[in-house]
C-alpha cells in the first residue's frame, strides 16, 4: 500500500460518516420546511391563533420582562409546534421535534 493514500482514504471515510448525519438534519430541515406553511404567522394576535389553531396545550410561564428592554415572551404549546409571543403579537413559531431520534428544537425550558 502507498503511504500517501492511508491520509485521502481516512478523510474519505470521515467525509462519508459527515455525510450520514448531514443527511438526517437535512430531512428535519425538509420537514420544518414543509410544516413551515402550517405555522402561525408572525404578527398574528393570542386571539388569532386560537380562533385558528384553537386551545394550546400549555400556555407556559413567560420569561424576561426584568427590564424595560426586555420583553416579556409568552409560549404556548400545541402538538406539533411551539408559539412564542411578544406582547400579544407572535414573534415566531417553532415546528416541535417529531420523534426523539430526529435531530430538532430542544423542548422548552419549564
């Protein structure tokens, strides 16, 4: 075997292992892609969203709001995404971790 080649077919295998996982984000990222459509809007109201997607499942303690330049962001939780508020207005909407094998959001801090 020629020395030189032990270094190109060790980065061959490591590139091969990376891709392996690249893989398996890139279908989460499909996923919150496609489930992106599904999600709240951003600016929509509390009142909105539960006419829209009706009750959440948890409406959990809000955080910040210790100064006046941190706004209180309020979360709720529904099946297959998370919903943060500003005020009364959505900020973002976060699809959930589908299964605990899928690389995805860490669940929300309680």
């Amino acid at each position: 075997m020629n020395r030189h080649n032990h270094p190109i077919r060790l980065l061959a295998a490591v590139l091969l292992a990376a891709t392996g996982t690249a893989s398996a984000e890139t279908l989460l990222i499909q996923r919150a892609q496609h489930e992106s459509a599904a999600l709240p809007a951003r600016g929509m109201s509390m009142a909105q969203v539960e006419a829209q997607y009706g009750a959440p499942g948890e409406k959990l303690d809000p955080r910040g709001g210790q100064k006046r330049q941190w706004p209180t962001i309020n979360r709720w939780t529904y099946p297959a995404f998370t919903v943060y508020f500003e005020k009364n207005k959505v900020i973002d909407a976060v699809a959930n971790q589908a299964a605990p094998n899928e690389i995805g959001p860490k669940p929300p801090i309680r």
